[in-house]
C-alpha cells in the first residue's frame, strides 16, 4: 500500500479498530485489545499492528499519515460508570435546583419505586449568584461581586475541577457569564470553565443546564485524554491534522473536541453511521437500518432516503444532552454480554458485558461467565484457531465449562444453554430495531439490514427474519467500518439561536438578518480549520402556537433569495408537520423558536477500487454446528476469497479474519464486487 494514508481509529468496549485508506484506495484493518484504564495505549498498538501489517515501523506510516480521525468512548464510559469530574455549578440566584427538578417528569410515571434521577452536581456545589438578565436581554440586575467572590471561595475551599456556568437567560445575553468566567479562572488558573451560552446558547433551562454541567463533567477526562493521545502521536512521528467524529456525525478538530466535550458522547457510533451513509452512496440503497454488534453493545440507527435521523435531547447515564446527534439506539446486548439466571430462575442476556478484560471466559484472560462469544464458540458458529486471523486462539474448554456451570443451574444441556444464549441475544437486538423503526412508524421491511462490528455476522440473518427484512448487507470491512467511516465525513460544526420573543415568525428583514449573522459566524469558524468556502445548511425548530415542542425542520429547499421567505418558512413546517403526524394545521400562528445552521467542509474521500474478477472459490472445509437445534455438517466459505457475484446458499458459514457470517437455511448470499456481502433472506 502506498502513501500518504488516512488513518481512522474506533475505539470499542472490546476492541480497538484502526482502518488505512492508501493513496490507491485501498483499505487495511488492524486491531487491538482496548486498553480500558487509559484508552491512547490501545490506539498506540493498534497503529503498531497496522505498521506491522504494512512491514513498515510506527514512525514511517505516521509520517506519511495526511488525517487521523477518531471515535472515542471516553466521554461516554464517564458518564455511564460516574466517574467524571469534580463539579461545581453557578447559577441565578433561586434556580440551583433546575438540574434536579429536571422538567418535572418522570421517564415511568406510573412507577411509584422510581428513584430520583441523579445529579452530577451534589446540592452544595450549586451556588447561587446576584444577577437577572430578562429574557429579551435587558440587565435587569449587574452580576454582584460579593456573590461571586464567596462562590468563588466555595470553589477553592472544595478543590473543584470544572465549573458549569449556566445564568438565566444568558442565551439571549451571555455577559454576566463571561464576568464571571474571567474572575474565575484567575482565581483557579487549571479549572476548566464552561458556559451554557457558548455551549447551548437557546431557550428551555434543563436541557441548556444539563448539557452545560455534562460538559463541564466530561471536560477535563476528555481534554486530558485527547492531550495524552496528542502528545504519544507527536512522540511517534504524527504532524497531520488529528479530527475526533462527534455526535452529530461531522468531525472537528481536537481542540474543539476538547472544548465541547459533550458532543462526543455518540463518538464511537457515530462512525458506523457515516460509513452507512457512503455505502448508501455508492449504491447500497439510500434505505438502510445499520447494526452494528460490538463486544459490549448494539447501535442501531436508520437512514431513510439516503439521510440519517438527527435529534436532540439524547441521554447518557440519565444526564440530557441537548446537542444535536445522530439518531442512535444503543443496547446493551454484544458479543460480550454475560448470561445470568435471574431470580426467578429464568436464563437472562445482558447489559452487563465482560468488556475488554477479562472478556468472554474463551480469551482466557480469566472470565468465568458465560458470555454470547462462548455461546457461539460453543455452537460452532467461530472457529477457535482462526480467530482474529489466527492472532488470537480461543480457549473452547474454557467457554464449555462456563456454559455448562449456567446450563445446570436451568437444568438444560450445554448445547440447549448455548442455543439459548443466542437466541435471547437475537431477540434483544431485534427489539432494538423496532425501537429505531417500528415504534417511530417507519416498516423496516422495506429497508436493508447492514450488519457490521465484529458479531453482527452471526446474528444478522435471524434477526431480520424476526422483523421481516428480506435482504443483509455485510460488508467486507465489517469489522471496521465504524473506523472506516470516520474517513467518509466531512467537517462540520453546528450554530443555534433563539429567538427573543417567539411569536410568530420575524419579519423578512428580521429573518434573513438572523441566519446572516448564524452563517457568517459558521464559516468563520469553519475556514480557520480548513480553508475554502463551506457548505451551509439551515434549519429551524418550530411549532404551533399552542403546542408545546418543537419539529426540526430542515429549510435547505428553501429559496432564499426570492421575496415572501416567511411564507415559505411556514409552508415548510407545514409539510414537515403533515409528514411527521399525517395533519397540518394551516390556519393556525406558527412560531420560529430557534434558527439553527450548519456549516460543512467537505474533506476529499478516496473510492475503493472494486474487488478483482477471479475464479470462483470453493469452500475451505466443513464445521459441526448446531442449526435449528441440531448439529449439521456446515460449509465454510472464505470471505476473502469469494468472487465478486459468487453465490453461496445456506446453510452455510463465511468467515473472515475479523467477523463470521452466519447463513442459516433458505439464505442464498452474492458477493458484490463493491465490496459486501448481499443475503436475501427467506422469508417466514
């Protein structure tokens, strides 16, 4: 392979992808353990693992490296297991509570035993400050000095980490909150400070509080980390330009990263999304519901018409994160989900996962439970010898004597316990598929199922027969297409405002001045990244009068140059409504909350080269596994070797170095030389 390279980097709950694109277009995979305690080391072996691969050292492929692009977990793993900062949070005077009363709901409002949502902000580091901006920006109240220097106190008498700053009303005016920035970090010179009007200048104070306290919760781990990583790139050879993907899908430079930390919650998934989303380009189809299976999760999202579902308002670990994002689901069933019997007796799959150490009970590495690998190794679906390529050979006696510990507590054979362990894995990520579909009234019938991560293989034909999809797309790359798709998007970096006085819609004058300033300040921040002229996309959440939420309505087939904009802003939101809830309501005041844009750099792609016409393989052998409760003699197909168009019916196994496919009876598979697997899947 030929330089210079891209490099994209997916770091997972088990492993670590790392994916080169040469100069040629094609495409290398390597992978390592994840290094939970500090995640820059498995990165730093992953990227040795590929130089190796390429009979190169580190230093000689990152020199020619021109982009890295990375998805972390950091922020995520954070919030999840609470172990974030250190965190104070200054308020108006009166609103310290507002984290905690969140909007007054609860997520099960029948559910009399549900405890309270948790803070990450405990009540007395909520300290009040004097002040009051109204909310059509007048300074009702100047910030009080002697307020803020007794907070100040408290800060540095409880040894704080990060500071939230989130005043009222400061996304109509964020004064008070620079004041007050400055005077504390010259007071605590390595806190880290963030404020709600640069992180999520809008209206609604839960959500613009709790994705400002996220922030200022995740800000120094991820700062740190990205330091760290930065500095053993430096160390290594690495000059280029170091991107990190966020949630929304776009990538941005570190610093950015660094400085909203919380857009990286969705870091890691939302790689798989972009991958979909240039396969769908290249001519996959534009209606796609991806699955990837990891080895502590499954991330499903969906992308209708060749675009992928935004959203806001995502949860981690019960904290609201208000930033724009790719539409994730995310489950707790992968290939290192734990089987348990519940107290009931009955046999249970998930969420807690074995994760990168110790791992299934077959790596060996001392896991004694049960985990969905150890079912599938144990069902013949994986070959013990081949695994990872051959770099890795799984223990079989050590994943049977966990099966069989769990099958004699249900009083089941080992194989039946295996079989079972599978297939309630099967249903979970099914479940989560109509979550992503069903339950937001889209069929998936009419969409294909694109499986990767490094276990979708083995359960992607049984999951779509429960949903009633008829076609999987596995893609060669299977196992890194999450990396991969790093390398696929392009740089992207979000503005929004609300308005003042929502009523109704601005004048026209108003309403062109407003989205000026938002795409002026956009490409501004845009081209100190990377030169040349973005890209602008508008958008607006809107509602009617009377309700109470907003709908995301994209404005980009909106002309903006002819005259009468604010009609057709409203004929806009009308047909978004009608689309979203079969109804509009044309006589009725519609209101303009908040104006959004986003500003794109597009950065230069490499196309894969098509895979080479070649003679049609014959399969490598034959393995025992159990199909329908039963053993069968199976064959198995070499992933790599298959021709492009080569047909292959099930039952049948096709492996890689890096994932299985499963092809159970009635599937009939054909090798497309775009570079994935397509099985029709036959229907029940």
């Amino acid at each position: 392979m030929m330089g210079p390279y891209r490099i994209g980097v997916d770091v997972g709950g088990t492993f670590t992808d790392v994916v080169c694109i040469g100069a040629d277009g094609e495409t290398v995979l390597a992978k390592a353990a994840t290094t939970p305690h500090d995640q820059s080391e498995g990165v730093l072996d992953g990227l040795r693992t590929l130089a190796a691969q390429l009979h190169i050292t580190l230093r000689e492929l990152l020199e020619v490296t021109e982009r890295l692009v990375h998805g972390t977990t950091v922020a995520t793993n954070a919030l999840l297991e609470r172990r974030t900062a250190k965190v104070a949070l200054l308020t108006t005077e009166g609103h310290r509570d507002v984290i905690e009363m969140r909007e007054g709901l609860k997520p099960e409002r029948y559910d009399l035993r549900l405890p309270p949502a948790p803070t990450l902000v405990p009540r007395r580091l909520r300290l009040p400050l004097r002040e009051r901006i109204r909310a059509d920006g007048r300074e009702e109240r100047p910030l009080d000095p002697s307020s803020l220097n007794t907070a100040i106190a408290t800060l540095q008498s409880e040894g704080v980490d990060s500071v939230a700053l989130c005043l009222l009303h400061s996304w109509r005016d964020g004064t008070h909150e620079r004041q007050a920035a400055e005077a504390i970090q010259a007071a605590l010179p390595d806190a880290y400070v963030t404020l709600s009007s640069d992180v999520l200048p809008q209206i609604k104070e839960y959500e613009r509080f709790s994705t400002t306290v996220v922030n200022a919760a995740v800000g120094p781990i991820v700062g740190r980390y990205l330091g760290r990583l930065q500095t053993r790139l430096t160390e290594a050879g690495f000059h280029a330009p170091l991107f990190v993907i966020l949630s929304h899908g776009g990538v941005a430079p570190v610093e950015e990263a660094q400085r909203l930390a919380a857009g990286t919650a969705l870091s890691g998934p939302a790689g798989g999304v972009a991958a979909a989303l240039a396969l769908a380009r290249a001519g996959l189809g534009g209606n796609l519901v991806t699955f990837d299976v990891g080895g502590t999760s499954t991330d499903v999202a969906l992308v209708a018409g060749g675009e992928a579902a935004l959203g806001r308002g995502r949860e981690v670990g019960g904290q609201r994160i208000a930033l724009e994002s790719l539409d994730i689901v995310t489950l707790g069933a992968g290939g290192g989900s734990l089987a348990f019997v519940d107290a009931g007796g009955m046999l249970r799959v998930g969420p807690r996962s074995a994760g990168a150490v110790p791992g299934p009970a077959c790596y060996g590495a001392g896991g004694t439970e049960p985990a969905v690998t150890d079912a599938n190794l144990l069902l013949g679906y994986l070959d013990p010898e081949r695994f990872l390529g051959g770099k890795r050979r799984l223990d079989r006696a050590a994943a049977a004597a966990a099966v069989e510990r769990l099958a004699a507590k249900l009083g089941l054979e080992p194989l039946a316990c295996a079989a079972g362990i599978h297939q309630l894995a099967n249903v979970a990520m099914a479940e989560g598929i109509r979550v992503a579909t069903v339950r937001r009234g889209v069929d998936p019938r009419g969409f294909t199922l694109l499986a990767f991560g490094g276990a979708a293989g083995l359960h992607a034909s049984a999951v779509a027969r429960d949903l009633g999809m008829t076609r999987v797309a596995v893609p060669l790359l299977a196992a890194g297409l999450s990396a991969w798709g790093m390398l696929q998007t392009d740089l992207r970096y979000e503005l929004a405002r609300s308005l003042a006085d929502a009523v109704g819609l601005p004048a026209e004058a108003d309403l062109r001045a407003l989205y000026a300033a938002l795409e002026s300040e956009a490409r501004a921040r845009l081209t100190a990244w990377m030169p040349g002229a973005p890209e602008i996309r508008r958008s607006a959440d809107m509602r009617y009068g009377e309700q109470v939420f907003e709908v995301a309505v994209p404005l980009d087939a909106v002309d903006w140059d002819a005259p009468g904009l604010p009609a057709r802003v409203t004929e806009a939101f009308h047909q978004r409504h009608e689309a979203l809830f079969t109804y509009a309501l044309r006589g009725e005041e519609v209101v303009l909350v908040t104006a959004r844009v986003a500003a794109i750099g597009q950065l230069p792609t490499r196309p894969a080269p098509l895979l080479p016409a070649r003679a049609k393989a014959e399969p490598a052998g034959t393995r025992r596994a159990v199909i329908a409760g039963a053993l069968h003699d199976l064959p198995v197909w070499s992933f790599a070797e298959l021709a492009p168009d080569q047909r292959v019916e099930g039952p049948a196994i096709v492996e890689s170095d890096t994932t299985t496919v499963l092809l159970l009876p009635g599937d009939s598979a054909r090798l497309d030389a775009r570079g994935w697997l397509e099985v029709e899947v036959e229907g029940e």
